[in-house]
C-alpha cells in the first residue's frame, strides 16, 4: 500500500501521483512538484489516499512542499509574463515562415525556463528560431510540439453537439478511438461527420463505446427478423440504442414503423430452424461412432492364442538353426 496525492497541471487533463512524503493534502491545494518542465505549480485534484502497490505505473516522485502565497502570487507574474512572450514567439514564427501552429506559452514556478507548445503536421527544423529567442529572452527556450487532441484541450471549443469539448472539461485520458466503434454504435461513417475540430474521430465514440455493446445486447440488430404489435414477421431496418426504439419495413407504402423495444420480440429464421435438427442428428451420429470405436478397441485387446502360439514356433526354429550355425563356425 502506498500513500499518494493526485496533481494536475495546466489545461488539466491527466492526473499524476506524488509522494506526498510528510505534508497533508486536500483537494483544492496547490503543490510545488519537479516534473521533466523542470519545477511546477500544481493543482490537488486528489489528497492524501492509499492505494495498492498495482495501481502505479512507475515509482512515485516526492513533492517538494506546499505552495506559498509567495508561490502563487509568482505564478500570476509568470502567466502575465507568458502572454507578451508568446506574441513575441508568434512574430518570429511568423518571421522564419515556419509551419507550425503556435498554440501557447509558460514559464516554470522559478523562472528559469519558458517553453514554447506549438502544433504541426511534420517535423520542424527550429534552429535558427531559438538562436534568436534565447539571447531574446535570456533563459533557458524550449519549443515542445504537441498533437492536434492536446492543441484542441488547450485551445478549447464548441463540440458539434454544441457543448464545450469533452477534452477541456471533464476528459483526463485520450481513449484509443477505431471506426469500427463508429460503426457499431450506428453512426455515419462519415469521418467530416464522427470528427472532432481536432480533425481525430471524436472521443465520446471511445468512452461511449461499452454501453452500446451492453445495449446491443438487449436489442435486435440490423436485419432480424421480429414480432411486433402490428407485424408477424418484419425486417429491423434501423435501431436507436439509447431511446431503444426498433424500425421495422412492414408498409408497403415503405414508410418506417417505429416500436419500443420492449413490444418487440425476436424470430428465430428459417436457416436456424433449419440447422437446429441437424445439430442433433450429428450428435446422434457422432454417438454411434464412438460406440463403434469403443467395441473394436476392446475387440482389439482380447489376445489371439493361436498367433501367439505360431510366433513362438516360428521363434524357437529361428533360434535353432541359429544354434546349428555357430556349431559348424566352432567345427571349422
């Protein structure tokens, strides 16, 4: 068991374990932790808990101590300081016609080092751009590139459900996201369509993904046959997992009918009516052939007297002329 305290950092997203070594944390504290940036404020999202030694993924690193006011008063300074910096990076960017996408800017809590986050689509030979921001600045300059789901978390947006991003609100972890998923869940498979403004498929497919496999479960796919209020025997046309709403082609209009799940059940068609019988009789059969096996297996054991008595015969003329052979070698 060990003891740790849950810190997120800026533009949240993923939550990272400390050692909280000696200090007592709650959620809504502010910790100074040294990360690969070098030493930063951090937010508690998580206080002091225990928790098993298999929920970690790496060896935990201490905090260093509970930020001061001195501390937080220097983190306005240093976000106040990163706005003029990043206007002075986007206009040499600008400058050195380089595609990348600047996205923003940070200073560590002490101030020796500012980092640069830009997005691009292929690698970017910055070189000659840090020659000029380093005497420019007179700290420490790193250039980080990030990918177009950490841009759209720091930027920010209007999903196309008209909500604010999943990433920027309540999202730590970015899900591995298939089209297959897409697929299942009955969507179009339309990248325009199932596509964030990051231009990645959507995240909400991932996460949403194992309750439409559980709903699935309970529902006819595309394509069953099924009993409903109006119909005998009608064809799944469309399903709407989440009001659990099955449309059936029982018009000869061609216009839909819409049925609750729950007044619709489930036919079996002709080709498994069909293959269930067939199962049995091969069952049947099979049961046969193994009793065949079985009666000559033990057929088989019974001992043949007459073959053992002739193999005994045949064996012991062998063994005498054998004997008279060696006889006539010893004579000569």
């Amino acid at each position: 068991m060990k003891t740790i305290v849950g810190i997120q950092f800026k533009g949240g997203g993923r939550v990272y374990y400390f050692d909280p070594l000696n200090f007592n944390f709650k959620r809504g504290d502010y910790a100074i932790v040294e990360t690969i940036r070098g030493l930063e404020l951090g937010y508690v999202l998580i206080g002091n808990r225990t928790i098993d030694d298999d929920e970690l993924e790496h060896e935990l690193k201490p905090v260093i101590r509970i930020a001061t006011e001195k501390d937080l008063k220097q983190e306005q300074k240093n976000n106040e300081q990163a706005k003029i910096s990043f206007e002075i990076f986007k206009k040499y960017v600008k400058e050195f016609n380089l595609a990348m996408k600047p996205l923003y800017c940070e200073y560590t809590i002490d101030s020796s080092k500012v980092i640069f986050y830009y997005s691009a689509e292929e690698r970017i030979d910055f070189r000659d751009l840090l020659k000029v921001l380093a005497p420019e600045f007179k700290i420490r300059v790193e250039l980080r590139q990030i990918g177009t789901r950490e841009a759209a978390r720091v930027i920010g947006g209007i999903g196309s459900c008209g909500r604010e991003l999943c990433c920027k609100t309540h999202l730590a972890n970015f899900d591995f996201v298939t089209m297959k998923m897409a697929k299942e869940q009955g969507m179009a498979l339309n990248t325009n369509k199932i596509s964030g403004i990051c231009d990645k498929l959507m995240c909400c497919i991932a996460y949403e993904h194992e309750l439409y496999q559980n709903l699935k479960k309970e529902l006819p796919s595309i394509g069953q046959m099924v009993k409903t209020p109006t119909c005998e025997a009608c064809k799944v046309v469309s399903v709407d997992y989440i009001k659990k709403l099955i449309k059936t082609n029982e018009n000869e209009s061609g216009v839909l009918s819409v049925h609750k799940a729950e007044d619709v059940s489930l036919l079996e068609t002709k080709e498994e009516q069909k293959k269930a019988p067939e199962k049995v009789e091969i069952k049947k059969e099979e049961e046969k052939i193994v009793v065949e096996e079985t009666i000559t297996s033990v057929s088989n054991l019974k001992p043949n007297t007459n073959k053992v008595k002739q193999h005994n015969y045949h064996s012991k003329k062998k063994q005498g002329t054998t004997n008279a052979k060696a006889k006539n070698r010893n004579s000569q």
